[in-house]
C-alpha cells in the first residue's frame, strides 16, 4: 500500500481518535459541573440549617428552662416565644414536604419537635394556639404529640 492509498485510513483513524477526545473532554465536562453543583448544594444546605438553628438557639434562649411547669404560660413573652417556635416548626415542616430538607437533618430537628411537644406547657399552649398551622397541626397530633 503505498502513502495515497492509506491515506483514508489515517483519515479515518484521525477522526475516530478525534470523536473519542471529544466524548472524554464532554464526559469530564459533565462530572465537573455534576461535582461543583453538589458542592454547592451542600454548602446551601450548611447555611440553610445553620439559619434555622439560630433562629431556634434564639426562640429557645427566651423560654423559660422550666416547661413542664404550666404556670410559665402566665408570661406573655413566654407565650410570644412558643407562637414563634411553633411558626418555626411549621416553616421546617413546610420546608421538609417540599424536599429542601435531607433526611439526616430533618430527623434532628423532628425529634428536637417531639421533645419539645411533650413538655407540658409547650402542649398545653399548642392546643389553645394550633389554629393556622395546616398540614403541620396533623403532622403534629399525629407524629409528635402521639407518640
């Protein structure tokens, strides 16, 4: 064979070599992107919840360290704190149906809810102010005061 001959064959060769370079580069393009939105998300999800529990460190530094003793509800400050950590409780409920909460955390934060729930003044408030809170008033009943 001489070199005019094999010339379509060193064509040919040229292009596969060249078509499997530019699968790998787009390959490898796509993983970047893949791994640098998971970063990202992941760095979103650390802000989000370190969000949510400062608002929590805060609702929580305002109640009274006693509320299995009723008579804490006397205080309207103390009710006013409640009303905001059972806003709260609602949004992380909210935010968890919608998928913007993983798994991991929102067991933190339901099993913080249900210790909460079943501290005496936190329920008996919860029953006199549930109004308003829709799907988280039976999420509630049903997961966290129940159980």
């Amino acid at each position: 064979m001489n070199t005019v001959e094999g010339l379509p064959l060193i064509a040919a060769i040229a292009t596969i070599i060249g078509v499997l370079i530019a699968a790998i580069s787009v390959f490898i393009a796509f993983w970047t992107i893949k791994n640098e939105i998971k970063k990202q998300r992941d760095i979103s999800q650390q802000r989000f919840f370190a969000e949510y529990t400062k608002r929590y460190q805060e609702i929580i530094l305002h109640l009274p360290e006693d509320l299995d003793n009723v008579t804490v509800l006397e205080d309207k400050e103390t009710k006013r704190y409640l009303r905001v950590y059972f806003d709260l409780c609602s949004e992380e409920y909210f935010l968890y149906t919608k998928g913007h909460i993983n798994e991991e955390d929102w067991k933190e934060w339901k099993d913080g809810m249900k210790s909460a729930f079943h501290k005496k003044a936190i329920l008996e408030y919860w029953q006199k102010r549930k109004t308003g809170f829709y799907d988280f008033k039976e999420y509630a009943e049903k997961e966290l005061i129940t159980k």
